[in-house]
C-alpha cells in the first residue's frame, strides 16, 4: 500500500534521515521505533510531505505521493502528528468538521461522526467544548477522531501514547486495533517501544536515520538488543 | 451637537472597523503587518471615484465594483509579493518589508498615472441630512454606517458558521495542520486576502467620499493600525471594537477640543497602550504570537 525506497531527508544541513526502506500493506499495524532524535518524526512529516526528501522515492497505492499536503490527504492517508496540534481555539465539533473538510457526503460524514463516537464516547458530550481546555487523554481521542473524519486509507500516527497515563495508552491501544479491524491500515512510531511493539503486525527499529533490524513485532519484542536498547532492560 | 458628533464619530469608526478588520484577518493568519493594505484601501478609493464619475454609477453599485476591485488587487498583491516568501518559509519581517514595498510601488504607480491631485466624488446625497432628536444627521454617514455594520457582520457570520469561516479560524491556530486537513492553504491565504481586500476597497471608498480621494489616502491605516491594538492585534471583536472607539473619540476631540490635536490624541493613545497594554483589549498574549 505505501512503499518507501531509499530515502534521504536534510534538515537544513542536518542529515536526519539517511536511506530508509520500508513498506507498509493494506490492513497492517506497522511501527516504527527508535531513541528520541533517530528521524522518526522526520519520516512522518516526510510522508505528509510537509517535508521534502532530498533523494528518494515514496508511493502510495501505486502512485507516486502527491506535491502538496492537502493533496496527500486527498489521495487517503491523514497524519495525526505528535502532540496532536488540535485547533486550540475551536471546539470539539469544529475540529471534526475540519477533520472532514474535503469531503462532500453529508450522509457519509454523519455516518462516520457516529463511529468516531462509537470509537471515544467521551467526545460526544463534549462537542461545544473548546479544544484547547480537554484533557490530554480526550485531546488525543480528538486528534484522532478528527483524521478519521477524512476517511482516510491510511492513517500515520506520531507518538501517539505521548503523555498519556497508562490506563489511557491501554485504551489508545485499544482503539488503534479497532481501527485496523475496521479494515483501516497503520503507521505508527513510538518510543514507547513496547506498547507498540504489541499490537504491531511487523516493526521497523530506527537509529540515527537509518533503519537497523526488522522484524515482526512479536520478534523484536523478544529481541535481546531491541530489549535492552528501546525497552529499557538490563542483559 | 452630541447626538450628530456621536453619529459622524460611529460612521468614522465604522470605517476604521473595516481597515482595522482586514489589516487584523491578515495579521491573525499569516502574522505579519500588512502595510500594503493603505495602498489597496487608497486604490479601492480611485476604483470607486472612476465608477462615480466616470459611469455616473449609483452608490449601490460603486460600493459593489470597489470591493470586487479592493479584493482582487489583494489576491494579486498576496500572489505576486508574498507567496513565494510564505513557501520558503520566510521570516514575517521579510513579508512585512515586502509588504511596505508594494505599498511604495502602489503609491508612486498612482503619482505616475493618475497624478497628485486630489480628487472629490460626486455628491450621492447633496449633503442631505436626516433630522433625528433634534439634531440633524448626515445621511451619507448613516450609509457608511450602515454598509460597514452589515460587511462586518457577514463577513462575522460567515467566519463563525461556514466550513470556509471554520477552516480560515483553524488556519489562524495552526496552518500546517490546516493543510493536513487536506486545506489548500494557498487558496485560503488568497480567500483571506480577497475578504481583507473587499472590506479595504468599502473603506477607501467611504473615505474618499468623506474627505478626498488622493495617493498618500492609504497611510489612514494607520488609524486602522491603532484601532486593531487598541481592540488586541489578531482579534477580529477588537479590531471591531477598537475601531469604533478610536473613530468616536477622534470625532469628539474634533468637536469639542480642536481637530488638529486629533491625530497627536490618536498616536498617544497608541503609544500608550503599546507601553501600558499590550494585548489590547481582546488580544491574546503577545509572546505567544511570537
């Protein structure tokens, strides 16, 4: 479903990401892990093409990723990027509405705004409620449930368990497999590598911009390198 | 006196609103002064004196061709100076100098073309005036009134209820993010721009109605200027509300004090609050635009 070959992005003069391949097919959870600074975000940024890859090449469903972002959007595959950058100022129902503005089917998006409620009850009584004055927990169900309201292909998700108390990244969790039972396919990176690791059908392990080992998530999970180095545990 | 004082003051703040509205739209979303919107406010002002004299057009109609003319030249002003800095990436200083740019070009085109000279508009109303409690009110500031309470109030109704309105205020907080919403950000920039440009384009004309139409009339936007930091620069309610208080009070210290301390009252209360009160009445903290 998305392809991605030898790709090479510069921040400025910064090197962050050196070569990376990877694929991702339809219906999987695949993440990406790594140490804070290894170019994950980057990469995410990169596929939203916010930023430009300096050499490489990236295709989604067969083509290649289009120019600008919104068009990336367009094409079926919506980032919700790390610290969800909800519009603070608007309410809940405006940031879904904003979550489905390049869509026409008002039958449709009803539809969807009901799943999204059915996915995070809690924001169904919240609608009026300005964005920027929800928990950290309601925002990022809200970041969420605003890039489902594009009916996106696929979705990107960048730290998505970023301070989050645990009960919260159980049920985050939760809802990411929900997703993808609903037929919905995911990128995701964390450093909250275990979690992830979890729930991901295969991983990619991220250093310094180029990717070291992958593996199924079940794999690296019991990995002894991926366990000492991202799951924090003495050999 | 007090009654036609107060409206002549509400119809010169009205007209400040609409400066100080599209100068703050523009500010609040691509956060950077944008002193080209004089020269746009003062070509609005030519446009609209060509419709009338020229076409011998109703007022109705020399308000409409203003600001579809005001609202282009924004677009194309935005277009040509701005939107290959805006990709870059640029720092806002640079469009803020881009900007002063266009504005010096603008003027100068006119000196050029059109000449120094200042113009009148025809008479629309021969001076009449409406008797109202006792005082007698002009009744061509009861239009300019009346035209700028219903721009600002559709152009709030529409920011406030329509999917456009709700995209331009997500842009406001965040652009990146608005274009992950699949927004072509390049076009709500220009939307902006044409708002900005129509409600300019409204202004200039009212002001060349209510005094005279010459090439160095843009730089009252610097009264638009003070009434949108009076109100908290980025609020659209305080430029509103900024606008009118700065428009009654000028017209009161006109009336009752003398009319060449007005602009030295007007740039001391600016200086004032840019010391005193920076956020203005509506705005939001300044180190968090910055």
């Amino acid at each position: 479903m998305l392809s991605v070959k030898d790709l090479h992005v510069h921040y400025g003069k910064i090197h962050a990401v050196r070569g990376v391949s990877f694929h991702v097919e339809e219906k999987e959870i695949v993440s990406i892990v790594g140490a804070n600074g290894a170019g994950k975000s980057t990469i995410m940024w990169t596929l939203a093409h916010v930023l430009k890859p300096s050499s490489g090449e990236i295709t989604f469903l067969g083509l290649p990723l289009p120019e600008k972002p919104h068009e990336v959007v367009h094409s079926g595959m919506c980032l919700v990027p790390e610290r969800r950058r909800l519009f603070g100022a608007l309410t809940v129902s405006e940031n879904l509405v904003m979550g489905a503005y390049m869509r026409k089917d008002a039958e449709g998006i009803r539809r969807d705004m009901e799943r999204t409620f059915e996915l995070f009850p809690v924001l169904k009584g919240r609608l009026n409620q300005v964005a920027g004055t929800l928990s950290g927990g309601e925002q990022q169900m809200l970041a969420i449930a605003r890039a489902l309201m594009s009916s996106p292909r696929m979705m990107l998700l960048d730290e998505p368990s970023l301070g989050l108390a645990p009960i919260l990244v159980d049920r985050l969790m939760d809802a990411i497999v929900a997703l993808r039972e609903s037929g919905m396919t995911i990128l995701m990176v964390e450093q909250n590598a275990d979690r992830a690791l979890e729930i991901s059908d295969r991983a990619y392990v991220l250093e310094v911009g180029t990717i070291i080992m992958e593996g199924s998530g079940k794999d690296l999970l019991d990995d002894p390198v991926v366990r000492k180095a991202y799951l924090g545990e003495l050999a | 006196m007090f009654l036609q004082t107060l409206f002549t003051g509400l119809s010169v703040g009205g007209i400040y609103a609409l400066m100080a509205v599209g100068y703050s739209l523009i500010f609040s979303i691509l956060n950077f002064s944008n002193f080209a919107h004089g020269s746009v406010i003062m070509l609005g002002a030519y446009m609209g004196l060509g419709l009338a004299s020229k076409f011998g057009l109703k007022l109705g109609f020399v308000v409409a061709g203003a600001m579809a003319g005001g609202g282009l030249l924004a677009v194309l002003n935005e277009r040509l100076a701005y939107r290959k800095l805006r990709h870059r990436n640029a720092p806002s200083l640079y469009l803020m100098i881009s900007a002063m740019g266009c504005s010096v070009f603008l003027e100068n085109m006119v000196y050029v073309t059109i000449g120094s000279r200042f113009y009148a508009f025809p008479e629309f109303f021969t001076r009449r005036v409406v008797t109202f409690l006792g005082s007698s009110v002009s009744v061509m500031d009861l239009f300019a009134l009346a035209f700028s309470l219903l721009a600002i109030g559709a152009l709030g109704l529409f920011l406030a209820r329509s999917r456009t309105g709700i995209a331009i205020r997500a842009g406001v907080c965040d652009m990146t993010m608005c274009s992950l919403m699949g927004v072509d950000t390049d076009r709500l920039v220009a939307l902006v721009f044409l708002l900005a440009g129509a409600l300019g384009g409204l202004a200039g004309t009212f002001m060349g109605v209510r005094y005279l139409v010459y090439p160095t009339m843009g730089w009252i936007t610097n009264k638009a200027y003070i009434a949108a930091v009076i109100g908290g620069l980025g609020s659209l309610l305080g430029a509103i509300v900024g606008g009118v208080i700065l428009g009654v009070v000028e017209t009161f210290i006109s009336a009752y004090v003398s009319s060449i301390l007005r602009d030295v009252f007007s740039f001391t209360i600016l200086i004032a609050l840019l010391v005193c009160m920076p956020n203005g009445l509506f705005g939001k903290s300044m180190e968090e635009r910055v």
